[in-house]
C-alpha cells in the first residue's frame, strides 16, 4: 500500500491519498473506493532464459538457436496468413519476394542445409533425444565447412557424427546398429568416424560404452524381468572389475550377461535369439563371451 497522493490516470480529477498495486494484474487502485486508478508496466527483464551446455543464455525474442538448423533458427520467413492481410495487388510482389529470399539462402548454403536436413532425418529414424542431435549438428558443420562427405558420403558422415553424439550423450549406440537402420555401409561410416575425430583434433572427449549401458536395451527388447535385470546390473559390475572387456566388443558381452542372467532368473533366451534380435553380432560372439564370464567369474549355470 502507498501513502502518497496519486492523481487519476484518466483525467477525472479524482485523488487518493493511499492506493494498492497489484502487479499480478497491473493495476493500482483506490484502498478507499475500490477504483482502479491506473496501470502499472511491468519493469521487470524482457529476455526469456533457455538452458544450453554451459548453463542459461538469455534470449529477447523467439525460440533457443539451434545448431541444427543452418542459420541457427534465426532467419525470418515471411508466412502466408502474413501476405493473406495485404492488398491483392501487393500479395504476388509478395509471394515472388518471398521465393527469391528462399532461392538465395539455398544458393549460398546449399551443401549445410543438406547435411543438416539429411542428419535430423537421420535421428529421427534412430529415434534420439534433440541433445544428440545437436552434437552431432556441430560436428556436421564441421564437416561441410572442411569440404568434406560430397554426394552420397554425406550419409556416412551423418551416421558417424550420430554415432559420436550417442557416445558423448552417454546414449549406447553401435557401429553396426547405426550403419543397419540408416542403411549405409558400416566400413564408410568407420571411414567417416576417423575423419570427424582428426577433424576435431584427433580426440573426442566421450566415454567407450560399457557392458551396463545396454542393459535397459535387452531387458525392453527380450521383455526380462526385474530381478533378471537386477542380476545383469551386477553381473556387468562384476565384468567391468576384470580386464576381460579388451579388445571385446561390449554388447556382445552384454548379451552374453543376459543370456546367463536369464538362464540362472528362469527366463532363458536362447543365444541365437538374442543375436537375431539385435542383428549387429552373432550367437558365437555371445557364446564366446559366456565361456569368458563363466570362466572369469566362477559362475556355474545349469542349462
């Protein structure tokens, strides 16, 4: 409440001498009569804040850049229901303007847009989260801007820099599993998983996928239990205390950790089915990889 005299915005003539503010509706009002007086502006930051990976960034208009977008999502686009409320004699100036703007930005990035559109197509399919995708977005960038994945190589490129979005997102996705659902030859994706990490200095700063990274994978797609899945999470924990991941491939132990965990828990799968269900090893992958945990962990499973 405010003591002073306030003066009717309206022009009445009437005086208060103590008047409420309401910010929730911007109003101020007399404490005596109940008149509203006037309005309030809200004096407050007109930004909008939007997360990023380095914490908030402050935006005054519109929707968050995106790196997924050739222009970062910042260009402006004249729409229909806009030309719709001009004169009609100024509509077709308009629409012919409104193409010439298209022509020219896809003149002059033509290859960007490509990739760019090429690799959320890509994520989409491999259903991945929009924090992959933009990763994987900023090593694409990197890639045309070296002039590199010309014609039909940029579908390579766009599996690769998937691949390495997954791995720094912590998302298990393999070589194989990737080069199968898009359709592209898995030794070009390798071929153009090499040339994004020499581009981006020869290191990327993401973890190798382990073993209990692919537990949830199995238990969804072999429909296990919770307490098979218990069992996998410790068994994984037990392997990854031993030097028996070198040189091993490790969704090959983990389907070996799941067969033996559903063997053990009275859910058996059989080795072969749990191979064609993932298509990226065989079952003598995931019968080797039994023997080296039964061997290594002195597990006996009755079969």
């Amino acid at each position: 409440m405010m003591s002073e005299t306030f003066e009717d915005q309206n022009n009445t003539g009437r005086k208060c001498t103590e008047v409420i503010v309401d910010q929730e509706r911007g109003e101020i009002i007399c404490s005596s009569t109940g008149e509203v007086l006037g309005n309030v502006f809200d004096s407050g930051p007109e930004w909008r804040e939007f997360p990023n990976n380095e914490g908030r960034i402050r935006s005054r208009v519109g929707a968050p850049l995106t790196k997924a977008m050739h222009d970062y999502g910042i260009s402006t686009t004249i729409s229909d229901s806009d030309i719709r409320k001009l004169k009609f004699s100024q509509r077709k100036k308009m629409y012919v303007l409104r193409r010439r703007i298209a022509s020219t930005r896809m003149r002059e990035n033509k290859r960007m847009i490509t990739a760019l559109t090429i690799l959320k197509e890509n994520a989409s399919t491999l259903k991945l989260p929009q924090v992959v995708l933009e990763n994987a977005s900023i090593l694409m960038r990197k890639v045309v801007e070296a002039g590199l994945g010309r014609g039909e190589k940029i579908r390579a490129y766009s599996a690769a820099a998937l691949y390495i979005a997954c791995r720094i997102s912590k998302i298990p996705r393999s070589f194989s599993y990737i080069s199968n659902i898009l359709d592209v030859d898995e030794e070009s994706v390798r071929y153009a998983y090499r040339k994004i990490v020499e581009l981006s200095g020869g290191k990327i700063n993401a973890r190798i996928s382990r073993p209990i990274d692919f537990v949830p994978t199995f238990v969804t797609v072999l429909k296990l239990g919770k307490g098979t899945e218990k069992l996998m999470y410790r068994l994984s924990n037990a392997v990854d205390k031993t030097n028996m991941l070198q040189g091993k491939s490790p969704i090959a132990v983990a389907a070996a950790i799941a067969y033996i965990s559903s063997a053990i828990m009275g859910e058996k799968r059989n080795q072969r089915d749990i191979a064609s269900a993932f298509g990226t090893f065989t079952d003598v992958a995931v019968r080797n990889r039994y023997r080296d945990i039964v061997d290594n962990l002195y597990i006996e499973v009755m079969l």
